[in-house]
C-alpha cells in the first residue's frame, strides 16, 4: 500500500480496512511501522472530518448519571484528601 494523506472518503475506508488488517502486527516491524503511520492518516482525517466537541461539564454529568454510573448526587463521593 502506498502511503499518502487521505484525501476522500473512500481512502478513508480503505485505510481503515488496511488498519485492521494490521491489527497484529508487532511494534517495530515493517507492518507494525506501516499500521502506525496508517493510524496517524486516519487519526488526522477523523480529527478534521468527524471532530468531536468536548461536552458542557454539566451534561457529561447527567450522561454519566444516565449511564447508572452515578444513581444521584448523594452516591458521588469526594475525595477530602489535599
């Protein structure tokens, strides 16, 4: 595969596919240096086609809640330790 920046979407999903072919590949050979810099691509194609905001503080809150992480605001605990 010839590495280049991902200019479209269809190269974004053959990125992807080639990515997870990878998958296995063991850090500092000629397929794990190729999955790395296929996921640095990808990464850099998602951060400017599909960003993600960072939530309100108070929503991520209630999503937590919602998720029964947290039942109400009694069940959170602070740490007192300084």
């Amino acid at each position: 595969m010839k590495l280049h920046v991902i200019k479209n979407e269809k190269e974004y999903l053959t990125s992807l596919n080639k990515a997870e072919e990878l998958m296995d590949a063991k850090k500092g050979t000629e397929k794990g240096d190729l999955l790395e810099v296929l996921s640095i691509l990808i990464e850099k194609y998602e951060n400017e086609h599909y960003p993600i905001e960072k939530p309100n503080p108070i929503d991520a809150i209630k999503f937590r809640m919602e998720q029964g992480a947290i039942k109400n605001l009694y069940d959170a605990r602070v740490d007192q330790r300084y």
